[in-house]
C-alpha cells in the first residue's frame, strides 16, 4: 500500500488541493503513460511543459498531480500537490514508492566533465572482481549484477533511477556507481537518493549551451557535494582548480587525490605502453591494461573510493588491477603495418587534448598521429573552434567530420570547427562531412607505425542526423579499414 501521505512524508507543498488519502498505483511523468490510480507529475521541461497534459492524465486516471502551477479550473475528486520544485518533489515521492532501494545499498556518484563513465565502470568491476554484487549506471550501459541493460541517458529521470534502484536492491546489490551529470543534478533527477559517497574528476569546457554560463556548470556540480550527508564522503581531484572550490560547503568527508599535487591518494606513472601501464599509488605499485594520464586519474579516484568505502587498499589494488575500462575509451587495434587504430568518447576540448597527449606519450614508434574529429549538433557551440584547434596542434593530419550533426547540416558544423584551424596548420587538414569516408581516408593515408584516432563517439553505435538514428560504429568502420591483426 502507497498512501499518497506516506509518499509525500516531510515533502512541504506550497498547497494541497483536493480529498482524502488515496493510495497510489503508480507514477508517471508521460501522461501517456498513466494509469487508473496513478500520480502524475507535471514537470517543466527544455523542450516540453507537463502542466499542458495535466487533463489528459486525469482522463487516463491519475487521482493524484504534482505540479508548479494549480490548473484554472481544478477538476473535483482529483488531489493537487503544488511545490515549487515538482522535480525535487518527484525524486523523493519517487523513492518512497520504491521503499527507498539506495538506504539498502552503498550508491556512490562520479560528476565531471570527463572521466565519469570511466570511474564508475571502475569501480563496478573492480568491486565485482572482489566478489561483491553491484549495480552499474553509466552512459555506456546499466548493469544490475550479471544483467545489462542499454542506457538512453547518462543519468535517468527520477523515476526511472529510482525504479532501477529499486530492482538493484531486490537483486541484492551491495553497490551502486553511477554518473551524476550536471543536467542531471540541475533537473533534480537525484533528488531523493541516500548517497554513501560521490566523486569529483574534473571541469572544463562543456554545456553551455543548457547553463549558459561555466559557474552555472560549476554550481550545478557543486550542488551534488553540498547535499551530501556528514557519513558520506567527497572525493575530489586536487589538480583541478576546482577541485576544492565543490568541496567548500559539504558536510561530508572532504578528501582528495591526484597525480601532481599533495593529496590522500596520490598516483604515479612509472612506465607505460599501449597495453599496460605500471602505476605507483601511495606507496604501492601495480599494473593495469588501461594506458594513459587520464586513466591515471581514473584508477586513483576509483582506488580513493574504495579505501572510503572501506576495502582495505591491498584489496582494492588486486581488484582494479584486474578492472577492464570502459568501452569507446581509448580503445584500439593494430594491425600488420604497425598502424594503430584508437577510438575514443572525447568530445570535449579537454578530453581531446588529453587523448592528444596521450596518444603523444605512447607514440614510440615514431609515426604520424592522424585524427577523425567532429562536434555534436544542437549542442555547445562554443567548443566547435577549440576542438579543431587541439586536433590539428596535436596531430600530423586532421580530417574534419560530422559527429551527431541531429538538426543541424554537418557542413555548417564543420565550417564553425575550421575557424579554429591556425594558419600554419591549414594545409594538414581537410574536411570530409560523410563520417565513413572521412575514416576510410584516413586509414588511406596512414603510413607504417602511423596511430589514427577517431574520437567523439566512442561506444556509441549510431549516428543521429536530421532526428534519425542510424546504425555507425567507429570501431567497426575503423576495423574494416584498418584489418587488424586478430
């Protein structure tokens, strides 16, 4: 039984209109998907207002509305809740309903703008590794234990995240990692979750075009660590500038880790290739499959969290020692030529620059870095310059290309990416918008020990043009091309 007071217990509405204390069968934000004894939660969205379906819902029969704003003519026998934030409301309602599954689990949340999926998917295996049942929420998949489900968002809405919770906890997860976007966050989607940790990696240049300004994205991401409960933890990278600034009003246990500045957990590179990399993290070396500074960062935020989640730090080394990445990043073939094929996520100036500097630092064979890039459409355009301008300073050849180009023509993208080519470097870049091709070309010119990068899509298998989504994998394209060695 779900009273609609037991749901709403120590939610404070602005005003309650309407009867009685029904029970509630079910909850819903699509109104067509509401049925007889639902609540339904009229929601301001980007794009949609959930108060213009406020009528269809009850002709479908919710007995029960969430809303910002009481319609002007409420209908009788229907019970109005009005809060001033219906979608931090919905979080908590939302956990009620489901028995609040994440006071059964340890959840842990990774923000950031590069380095979530990584550290989450992390963390899973190395947990799982260690004999512990986990639940996985990230932009590549779900996984709650053995199953795997496919993602649609880096972070669900409210009342999917609490039903996948809710189906976490009955599977018996004693863990849950998962992203914490900074949409996510603003949009409450979190709201209503009892974290036992969360985890700070990195900000840089990203959504915009939804904050509209960096300390907007900054307070987005902060807000996570400010509702943090005092058993929690707040892990954050000390290399950041920000690092800190997310930790100032937390309540929780303030800790940090980096490779370059003093911190709780400190890593190290000792020596690495394209295959391992032996890392030293305080006091102890260890080798890992997963190559890279930026990886560096990963295992030492994912080491840091589980020391606080009090795995003793042998037994969180034998376990990420032991921890696959996540796919899309940095990952790569080769073939009888030495030419080495990479695809990765990077789709951030940051991210792009990391990858190029890896990329840099594994080169020992001396080849050509040749790079596939595009920008998103519909999306931060901001970054479009800076990300050829990071291509083409840190390859030998660049090729620019459509990415998810949805309602915006790929040409125009790319036009905008060109401004940020420099003068100099002009003559090593060419533009190819067909995806296909433009990785088919540069496989074509690649030459012996030659690397090829193809970023920005990483695990996705589709390319979204003109709102359709049609099947593209990097990696297999690449494969086609490159015919690497099996």
């Amino acid at each position: 039984m779900n009273p609609l007071s037991k749901l709403t217990e120590g939610l404070s509405p602005i005003a309650v209109y309407g009867p009685g204390d029904p029970d509630i069968l079910g909850l819903a934000i699509d109104s067509r998907e509401v049925g007889p004894g639902y609540l339904f939660a009229a929601l301001v969205g980007t794009q949609v207002d959930g108060h213009g379906y406020i009528r269809q819902a009850e002709q479908r029969g919710a007995i029960a509305i969430v809303c910002q704003q009481l319609p002007p003519e409420p209908t009788q026998g229907i019970i109005y809740l009005v809060f001033s934030n219906p979608s931090m409301a919905l979080g908590h309602i939302a956990s009620a309903f489901y028995g609040h599954p994440s006071h059964d689990m340890q959840v842990v949340a990774a923000t950031g703008t590069n380095g979530k999926t990584s550290v989450v998917t992390l963390l899973s295996n190395a947990m799982t590794n260690l004999g512990y049942k986990t639940g996985l929420i990230s932009t590549v998949h779900i996984q709650i234990g053995g199953k795997t489900l496919p993602s649609t968002h880096t972070t669900p809405h409210a009342l999917s995240l609490q039903h996948l919770l809710h189906l976490m906890a009955e599977d018996g997860c004693d863990y849950v990692f998962m992203e914490a976007s900074s949409h996510a966050i603003d949009q409450q989607r979190i709201a209503g979750i009892k974290f036992a940790g969360a985890i700070f990696t990195n900000l840089t240049h990203d959504h915009l075009d939804y904050h509209k300004t960096f300390d907007n994205y900054l307070k987005a991401k902060k807000s996570l660590f400010d509702q943090l409960p005092a058993p929690a933890f707040a892990l954050s990278n000390a290399d950041d500038k920000n690092g800190a600034v997310v930790l100032q009003n937390t309540k929780a246990k303030r800790m940090y880790y980096a490779l370059q500045q003093m911190a709780d957990f400190k890593g190290r590179i000792m020596e690495q290739d394209f295959t391992s990399m032996l890392l030293f993290i305080n006091g102890q070396e260890f080798y890992t499959g997963l190559p890279g500074t930026f990886q560096a960062y990963n295992l030492t935020a994912a080491f840091g969290a589980m020391v606080l989640l009090h795995v003793p730090p042998d037994t969180a080394l034998l376990g990420l020692s032991q921890a696959r990445g996540a796919e899309g990043r940095l990952q790569w073939i080769k073939n009888h030529r030495r030419q080495v094929g990479i695809v990765d996520y990077a789709h951030t100036p940051d991210a792009l620059d990391n990858v190029l500097k890896t990329l840099k630092d594994l080169n020992t064979q001396g080849g050509n870095i040749i790079s596939v890039v595009g920008c998103g459409g519909n999306r931060d355009r901001e970054k479009r310059p800076k990300m050829a301008q990071i291509a083409s300073n840190g390859s030998q050849w660049v090729i620019l290309t459509s990415d998810n180009p949805r309602n915006e023509k790929a040409d125009d993208i790319i036009a905008e990416m060109e401004a940020g080519i420099p003068v100099h470097k002009k003559l090593q870049v060419m533009s190819i918008a067909d995806r296909r091709t433009a990785i088919k070309t540069a496989c074509a010119l690649a030459r012996d020990g030659d690397l090829i990068l193809v970023a920005g899509k990483g695990h996705e298998k589709y390319q979204e043009i003109d709102g359709v989504k049609h099947p593209f994998d990097d990696m297999a394209i690449l494969s086609e091309y490159l015919q690497p060695i099996i």
